[in-house]
C-alpha cells in the first residue's frame, strides 16, 4: 500500500483564480507562471487546467518549456531566464518558445544565431530590482540593435517590481515612472504586472499581466487570506493518523522534548514531515485539521512524521484524515508560524509526495 501522504491539487480552483485575474484585468493578456513545477503543483496538470483561461506560461528556463511541449502545451511559453547557452536559441525557435532577453551576452547570441525566421522575445528592464534586465538608459541601444538584426519578433517590455507585496509606499510608483521613462519614445506591448500588483496597482497591468502565486490561491500580503482576495486553495496537502498513545503528565514528545504534557494528553503521530516539505520549524501549536477541528502541533517537526496533541477531540483515530494545509489552515498561515513564505514551501514539496488532481 501507499503512503497516505499526498498533495490533492484541483484544476477547478486554479481556473477560478485565472478568472479572478481576468475580473481584476480584464484589458490584458494573461503570461500564467508555472515555473518551479507550478509552484509545486504539477507543472502539466496546471498548464492543461489554464489553457483555455490564459494566453501563454511563463517558466524560468527551457527544461520546463520542454515539458510543457512534450504534453502538447501549444500556447506560447515564455523563458523568463532567457537562453542560458548559445544553442538554446535554436532549440527556442524549433519548439516555438519565447526569450526573455536580459543581458547584454544573450543579446549578442541571439544576434549570432541562425534562425530560419525571427523568434518571439521578451526585453528586460531593471527598474530596481537589480537582479536581471538592461539599464534604463540602455534600452534605446538594445532596441535599436534588435529592430537592426531582425531576429527578434512580436517584441514586448517588461520589467519586474521588488516590493509590489509591500502596503504603503513599496516603490510600485516609482518602478512604474522609470519604466516609462525608459520606454517613452515606443510603441511595443508592455508587461509589468505580478500577482501583488495585479491585485492592488491596476495602472501596472498593461498589455500583459503575469500572475504567479495567486493562480494557486496564494495571498502575496502579509495578513491577508486569500479569500479576501477572492482566491481559492490549489492545493491540500494532508496525511494520515498512524499512531495514537497516551502520554502521562511532564512526558515529553519527540526531538529533543521540546513539548511537554501540563495534563494526561493524547498524542497523535501523522505520516508526514520535513522531507515531505512540511517546514520543519513549525513552532509547537501551528495548526492541524484533524476530523473538523484545528489541533496543534506537539513537539518538533520529523523528517517523516508530526505529533499533534489530539487530547480535546476524542474523536481522532488511526486513519484520520489530517489536514496540513488546504482551505484550512492555509499554506500562507503555516508558513508565517514556521518563519517563512508560502512561495517556500509549495515550491519546495518533493516529489515523494504525490499529486492527486481532485474534480
């Protein structure tokens, strides 16, 4: 038999969170993000669920663009990276894919290259992010460089925003100003917009949109649920009850005794740890959905295995189904207890840990 640990991932809820990006931008086209595998959720599976919802897939290099045309993904998937070597650029215009270009030494590949007709590209800008993208003041040179060789086609802007995530004053504005001042005497497609921005800078979102994290039912703020936002959990990752036992008063639980009984508990062992990427500094009391009733968390996360103190509901078994997050609790809620993003730990899922496509 099976481990009775897996991901239950639902289609339905992530073409109702590409219709909320549509209700909140409907001008623009939708460059869905699936790198990553999805953000942990099956890059194939996602893909097949958006396709009638979206207008192209953006990864981050070309082994996952290879996957999207292996399952006859024919939508354009855009190569957020860009090539990484010179000969990705044939493979790029062999399989239809779009280059992002972003730095000077794949500009000169692409100018290098022998295309049999000009391939779909992307141009970087670094407003401030400082990670990939031309300088603002360089954009009139590399502009002028890839109208002059014409192997570029179908061109379009974009730049991406550090802080969008951020409220108050998280230099959305001023990302926006020197994109536009960087772009003022052009005519091309714009793209600027990722989840945060989609959902709270409406003037970012021009030709091209590019939720991520949203289209998972993801909230990209601190302290906002996603159903706030309107958005569904892609995901429940759940496991079940293996063991209960009895543990009398000043008994410890798990690693290194760190949760001690105060009363006579009832302590519940579920299958599913650390190396199944349920964080493993989840402080003692995070949340367990457990036979309708959130439970907490008892001791220290094992590589394979949690205890979760069951001692108020008598009606926890062995193979109760527990809910490690989902609806609820939410993957943002567990990732802020255990100090870190809900990004982190969807991406971060291992393989072992099977997905199921529910619906």
């Amino acid at each position: 038999m099976a481990r009775p640990t897996l991901a239950r991932v639902s289609p339905e809820n992530i073409r109702h969170n590409a219709h909320r990006v549509r209700e909140l931008a409907p001008q623009s086209r939708i460059m869905a993000c699936v790198k990553a595998d999805a953000y942990g959720h099956d890059i194939v599976t996602a893909a097949k669920a958006l396709s009638g919802n979206v207008d192209g897939f953006a990864v981050a290099c070309i082994e996952e663009a290879l996957i999207l045309r292996s399952h006859s993904i024919d939508k354009p998937v855009l190569l957020l990276e860009g090539p990484q070597s010179a000969d990705e650029i044939s493979e790029a215009a062999a399989q239809n894919l779009t280059l992002c270009i972003n730095e000077w030494h794949q500009l000169a590949w692409l100018e290098q290259s022998a295309l049999p007709a000009p391939l779909r590209c992307w141009l970087k800008i670094d407003t401030g992010m400082h990670r990939l993208g031309f300088k603002p003041q360089s954009v009139p040179g590399v502009l002028a460089r890839l109208e002059a060789n014409n192997k570029a086609s179908d061109l379009v802007l974009c730049t991406h925003f550090s802080s969008a995530d951020l409220p108050g004053e998280n230099g959305v504005p001023e990302q926006l100003e020197c994109f536009d001042n960087a772009i003022v005497d052009t005519s091309y497609p714009q793209s600027t917009a990722n989840s945060a921005a989609i959902l709270r800078a409406p003037a970012s979102h021009r030709e091209w949109v590019r939720p991520g994290y949203m289209l998972y039912g993801g909230s990209p703020f601190a302290n906002v649920k996603p159903a706030e936002l309107g958005l569904k959990a892609a995901m429940e990752f759940s496991a079940e009850v293996i063991s209960i036992r009895d543990v009398p008063v000043g008994d410890c639980v798990g690693y290194c005794g760190r949760w001690e009984a105060k009363r006579p508990s009832r302590i519940a062992t579920i299958a599913a740890g650390y190396g199944d990427g349920y964080p493993r500094h989840a402080p003692d009391g995070t949340p367990v959905f457990i036979e309708g009733i959130r439970l907490p968390l008892a001791g220290r996360v094992s590589m394979d295995m949690i205890t979760v103190d069951v001692t108020e509901h008598p009606g926890v078994h062995i193979g109760s189904r527990a809910v490690l997050w989902g609806d609820n609790p939410g993957v943002d809620e567990i990732a802020r207890l255990a100090d870190s993003i809900g990004y982190e730990l969807l991406a971060g899922m291992p393989k072992r840990v099977p997905r199921i496509t529910s619906g």
